[in-house]
C-alpha cells in the first residue's frame, strides 16, 4: 500500500469514529437500542472495515457495550452509575475552570456567549440533540485554555457515558428544569472570581443533569429496549 492509500484509509478510520463519537456524546443513539455494523456502514456510506474498528474503539472507551459479534448498544443507565459519573464531573470539571480562568480572553468568553444564545435558541426550537451538543460544546471551551489533553480526554470519556441518557432524561421530563448556570459562570469569568466560577460549575452540573436525571431515574422511566 503506497502512502496516499494508507493516507486515505486513515482518513476514513478517523472520520468514522469522529462521527459515531459525536453522535453518541450529544445524545444521537439512544440508550439500549442496537447499533448494526452494517447500519452504520451503509449510513455513513463506508464498509464495514472503518465501522468495526470506529465502534470496537468505542466499546473500549466506555461509551458502547457489545450484544453479540455484529451488534453494540448505548448502556443504560443507572442509579449507581450516574451518581458516579456526577461525582466525576464534579470533580474534574471545577478545577478545569480554576485552571483555565486566567487564561480565557475577551475573544472565548464572546465565544462562550454565542454559543449559551445558541443553546437557548435549541431548547426554544425543542432540538435537544442540538443542545445537548452545545452543552458540552460550551464547557469544552470553557476548559480548553489550560485543561491540556490529560483533563480533556478524562472529561470527555465522563461525557460520552452521559450525552445518551442526558438527552434522553431531558425529552422525557415534563418539566425540563433547565436552570442555566452558564451566565453565572460567565460573570464569574468576567470578574476573574475563580471561587464564583467553581460554584456556578457546581450548580450547573448538579441544578442541571445532576436534578434532571434523578428526577428521571426515580420516577422508573425505562429506556428503550432492544
């Protein structure tokens, strides 16, 4: 194989499992349904090659479980499994904020700004897909500044196990209890009051998914079966 085909082959590898991870981070393939090789392959329009290898990576990481040789699923979710990846959100994301403030600039926090308006405008148009994205979206840059690619990566493997249940926790409540903590956190930043800035992302996490998920796992919603 010369070096463009490895090239391009790669390329494909890398695009497949971008794709199948973001859309299992924002919530896209719901908790407990089965996800076919072929499905995807024909979805994505690759072979099965890419796939095998993109959902393999994905099982590693938590993210999927294996049902049997051809297909995966999202896990579902848990009591004791969300309050464990409640507690590590709290305590990863906190100091990824105390590490980042002092190095966020007037550019990220209109950044930040833009995409809280675009949150707010997904929750109106009721596209909770969109903003589960955007959630995430808005804390990644929060912390990118001084997170570095060990904080990073722990924060996202903790995402990609909540995204699913998180959209599906959202959709199936009557009353969302969506308590926006972001502009709490913004103003924090604007002060550069690292303490402000670690309580809102406490309360975002906890008046958040934290209310939302045990509001949903209590009342004994079930998620979809295979």
């Amino acid at each position: 194989m010369v070096a463009g085909d490895r090239k391009t082959e790669e390329s494909v590898k890398q695009r497949v499992y971008r794709t199948l991870r973001a859309r299992v981070m924002c919530g896209a393939v719901a908790p407990g349904l089965a996800i076919t090789m072929q499905g995807v392959a024909a979805d994505l329009g690759v072979s099965t090659m890419p796939v095998r290898e993109a959902l393999h990576r994905l099982v590693a990481e938590g993210a999927l479980e294996h049902l049997d040789n051809r297909r995966v699923r999202v896990p579902r979710m848990t009591p004791a499994k969300f309050e464990e990846i409640i507690a590590a959100r709290l305590a990863l994301e906190p100091l990824a904020a105390e590490r980042a403030l002092p190095h966020i600039d007037e550019d990220r926090l209109l950044l930040l700004q833009k995409i809280d308006s675009d949150i707010g405008d997904a929750y109106a148009a009721d596209d909770l897909l969109r903003s589960t994205e955007l959630n995430f979206a808005f804390h990644r840059t929060m912390y990118e500044p001084k997170a570095g690619t060990v904080l990073i990566d722990l924060m996202e493997s903790v995402w990609l196990r909540l995204g699913p249940f998180m959209r599906l926790a959202t959709a199936n409540l009557e009353e969302s209890y969506r308590i926006d903590r972001h502009a709490e956190a913004m103003e924090a930043i604007r002060f550069r009051d690292a303490g402000a800035l670690k309580a809102a992302i406490i309360a975002d996490i906890q008046d958040g998914i934290g209310h939302l998920g045990r509001h949903f796992l209590n009342d004994g919603a079930i998620s979809p079966k295979v």
